[in-house]
C-alpha cells in the first residue's frame, strides 16, 4: 500500500504544479485546453491566481509527502493525508464556482479520498 500511495502522492503533485504552472504562464487557458468564459461564475478573471492556489496547495503539499514517503519522514503520512485533503477541497471548491463537471474531476476526487484513506490506514498500523 505504501507503494500505491508513493505513486500516487508523485503523479498528483507532478500534474498539479505543471497544471498549476500551464495556469500562471498562459492565463487564457489554451495551455489547458480551456477558456476563460467557465470562470464567469467565479471572481477570477483569469487562470493565473487559480493556477497560483493550485501549485502552492496542491502541488506542493503532495510533491512534499511524495518526498517524506520516499525518505521515510515521521509526518509523511500528516503530508499525505493533507495533500489528499486538499485534492477534494480543490475539486469540490471546482464544482461549486465553476458550476460544471467532468468525468476527470470524480477521478481526481477519487484518487484523493484512496491518498487520504490509504494514508490513514498506514498511519494507524504504524502506531500499532
């Protein structure tokens, strides 16, 4: 399981901050194959502080815990379980200003709730 939790605390914080750094660097959103006009129900005007949130939360959060799992840190797994935390809060918080979905998003939550559950799982056999 720890192995499963490695792959995906990397993939996850790989992804965010490239997404996240797409975001900054072309805030139209055609580096994303997106378009600005899905943030009309938000406050934002463009992806660049979007983007901003994304790498500094998400991004980081997970490349962190991927890291303490590799080296076998005493937080790794508070790490991980925040950085899966903060996967859902990043979709959920999608879902509720954007106002839209797509199959990818119920993935990505998915993979969030298996990152925190399965670091929650390691973490109590650790404390046995």
């Amino acid at each position: 399981m720890k192995t499963t939790l490695i792959l995906l605390t990397s993939i996850v914080g790989v992804l965010a901050t490239m997404i996240g750094v797409m975001m900054m660097a072309v805030p139209d959103g055609n580096m994303i194959n997106s378009n600005v006009s899905i943030l009309k129900t938000t406050s934002f005007r463009d992806f660049k502080v979007p983007g901003l949130i994304l790498f500094l939360t998400v991004g980081i959060s997970n490349l962190i815990a991927f890291f303490y799992l590799f080296v076998n840190h005493k937080s790794k797994f508070s790490w991980s379980i925040s950085g899966g935390i903060l996967l859902i809060i990043w979709i959920v918080a999608q879902f509720i200003l954007i106002e839209t979905s797509r199959w990818v998003d119920v993935i990505v939550m998915t993979i969030g709730a298996l990152i925190v559950f399965i670091s929650m799982q390691l973490k109590g056999k650790e404390l046995i």
